[in-house]
C-alpha cells in the first residue's frame, strides 16, 4: 500500500520459462484502493492508470545461483519454487525429529522416527516437480547435539562419563541411519552439531565432536560460527577441523582478519565446504547493504553455499502461525494458506543473487580482456563502496551489454 502523493518501489516478476527470445511489450495496471469502481461485462471502470512496460528477453540462459541454506523445514510447492529463485536448496530436517529413547547405560531402546521419514518423503515429491530440477540436499539441526541433551539424554548420564559418550555414539549412528534408510547418500547430507556454540562447553563440544565421527566417520559435520563475542577465536576453532567437513561463519567474521585468513584455508582445503549467514531479523535492516550486497559477500570471498536467517516466519505450519497480514519480523517470505508471498527483503536478496548469476556468466569468458577488466573492476568497487546503491544496477546494465556483445 502507497500512501497518497507518495512513491513506492514496485517489482514485477515474469515466468519466461519457455518464451521465446524477443522483446515484449505491456502495461502495468495500477487501481487505487478505497476509490469507485464498477465491473459491467467484464469491462472495469473508474480510477486507472496504466504504465507501460517492456520485457525483453535474451537468447542467453544463466548459471543456476549457488546453493543456499536458509535454515528452513518445507511446507508446500510454492515455498520450493520460491526458494529456488535464490539458490540450490539445502533443506533442514528438524532434530527434533528423531525421538529416540535410551535407557541408564546409554543403549537404544526406540530408533523410530516417523516424522523425519515423512518431511524427507514430502520434500523428494515437491523436487519431482520443482521449477528446477535441483538435486535436494539436506541439513539435519539446528544443533543436533544440544537436542539430544534435551530430549534423548537420560537424566542420571553425566557428561564425559562411559554412559554419555555411548548414549551420544548411539543417538547420532541412530540419527544417520534414518537418513540413509531415507535413500540419501552421505554426500548430500550435513549434521549441525552446534549452532553458535558458546565457548564455555568448548571442551564437551570438541569431545562430543570427536565422538561423532568415530561413531560415523562418512558422516559430514558442521559448526555455525557465530560472531566474535560466542568467544571461538581461530585458536579455539582449530581443534575442531579434522572432524568437520562444512563451517558456517557469521558475516560478521569477516571483519576479522584471523577468521578471515581461517576462512581462505578452509574455502582451499579439499572435501570442506564453507558458507556464511546473515540472521538479524529486525525489519529495519538496510535493503542494499544488508539483503542486495550479501551474496556478492558470500561469492566474493569464496564460499560454497550462502545462508540466510530465515526464509520464511512460520516454517512449521502450525496453526494460527504468522501470515502475509503482518510482519512481526525481517523474514524473507510470508504465508498465505499453501503460497509463498515475497517479501520486499526477499527480492532485494533476489537481485543480488542475480547480480552474482550475470558475475558467473561473464567469468566463462574472462579471457577476453574487455569482460576481465570490467569484472576486475566491479568486484573492487561494489563491496568497497556499499553506500552507494547504485553500483549493483550499473553493473548489471553494463553486464547486460557484454553479454549482447561477446554470447551473439
């Protein structure tokens, strides 16, 4: 809703999936609210105005974005289309979905876990017809460990005891085999161990970490990192890498030199994979700095997988849960019914998605020194000067003409 004698930013997004290359020309119809308007035979009338608009549409297709971790469990079609606009899914499994049960010596006693089985099952049919054809990959947290401790974990085991190590040893062989029962190959799979873990149980975590990959040792674990105050300098982060296959940092990091030079070892270190996430859901947070210019952060610095807290603000479904009406927090998308709504959040995340789509296209032939050039030069300056808004746009026009130019 615009106020009146006030401007808005409108986005228009248009399905070309199949179109033919060409330009294409239309209207954008705008009604105000609350004015007269009559429908007599299909035909409207009252207070309009019509924009003109025109598409045009390239014979050039661009690489699919990176993947993403948005931290999210599945509710409907919609939300898997949605999702795929700003990268390759990487889909959560919750860990509360594994309600196993143990008793005094830390042996199992139920390994059963239905709801796992049928979030995994849903998620294997919405990719059966998804925009794209992404290979699902999965996550299983937030914090598997700390969900064991509060679900799984007798009461009378201590930690570090006998007990513990063989309880947590056979909650989490439990946990791998309903995933790889489920037809999911250790490969497109990680474990959270921790989210954001806190430096005082940094030894429980290290052991407990340990003991998860003697447990499983094809198994891919991960830490989320978070920023400096959770205390894990890269002196206390070492420890940890010959069990870890993926870190997750906080975007604060970089602001580390440290972690940072901790994060060009590990973006270089062969099997590991790295990513790095925004979570402040305050609804103030700027649309260029904090949305557009992420994923150029998240490529620039090479990661593999870029991550958002979170994609949506009622990802279990419930009823009564928040919808597209109000706007508690910085969410990316709302809920109406089984559709995903846009926030303005998501598409400003969108476009800088895209800005990295036309990036990656042009490297293919960076081997021609004007596109080698211009690319030297917007991959300084765009993150270098944040404040100024209007880079990204500039780069994607100029983008545009380098790619009419040199794919024709």
């Amino acid at each position: 809703t615009i106020p009146a004698h006030s401007t808005g930013i409108i986005f228009v997004e248009f399905d070309c999936h199949g179109a033919a290359a060409g330009k294409y020309t239309g209207s954008l119809r705008i009604i105000p609210l609350n004015e007269w308007a009559n429908f007599k035979r299909n035909r409207y009338s009252g207070a309009l105005k019509d924009y003109p608009l025109e598409l045009e549409i390239m014979d050039i297709t661009l690489p699919d974005p990176m993947p993403a971790n948005m931290f999210w469990q599945g509710i409907s079609q919609d939300y898997v289309n949605k999702f795929q606009r700003l990268g390759q899914p990487i889909l959560q499994v919750s860990s509360f979905y594994f309600p196993f049960k143990f008793d005094e010596k830390g042996n199992i006693l139920s390994n059963k876990a239905p709801a796992a089985v049928k979030i995994i099952e849903q998620y294997k049919k919405y990719f059966q017809t998804a925009v794209r054809k992404d290979k699902p990959r999965f996550m299983v947290g937030y914090s598997v460990y700390d969900v064991f401790k509060r679900t799984a974990l007798p009461k009378s085991i201590k930690v570090f005891t006998p007990e513990w190590e063989n309880c947590w040893k056979n909650y989490f062989k439990a946990v791998c085999k309903v995933i790889s029962d489920c037809g999911i190959a250790p490969t497109d799979v990680s474990y959270e161990m921790v989210d954001e873990p806190r430096i005082k149980y940094e030894k429980e975590y290290l052991t407990m970490v340990r003991l998860a990959k003697e447990a499983v040792p094809d198994a891919r674990l991960m830490m989320t990192w978070g920023p400096l105050n959770f205390g894990y300098t890269v002196e206390k982060i070492t420890p940890y890498e010959p069990y870890l296959s993926e870190h997750f940092y906080h975007w604060l990091l970089l602001g580390s030199s440290e972690h940072l030079e901790h994060i060009k070892r590990m973006n270089s270190t062969p099997g590991v994979k790295t990513g790095m996430y925004e979570c402040n859901t305050s609804i103030r947070e700027n649309l260029h700095t904090y949305f557009r210019l992420h994923p150029w952060r998240v490529y620039l610095n090479g990661f593999d997988t870029l991550g958002f807290y979170q994609f949506t603000a009622n990802p279990w479904g419930q009823p009564g849960a928040v919808d597209w009406k109000v706007s508690p927090r910085g969410e990316l998308t709302y809920r109406a019914d089984d559709l995903c709504v846009p926030s303005i959040r998501m598409l400003a995340l969108q476009q800088g998605v895209d800005d990295i789509r036309y990036l990656m296209k042009l490297e293919e032939k960076s081997n021609i020194p004007e596109i080698a050039n211009f690319l030297q030069e917007y991959k300084e300056k765009v993150i270098k000067h944040s404040h100024n808004s209007a880079l990204p746009a500039e780069f994607r026009s100029k983008a545009k003409e380098l790619l009419k130019k040199h794919w024709r």
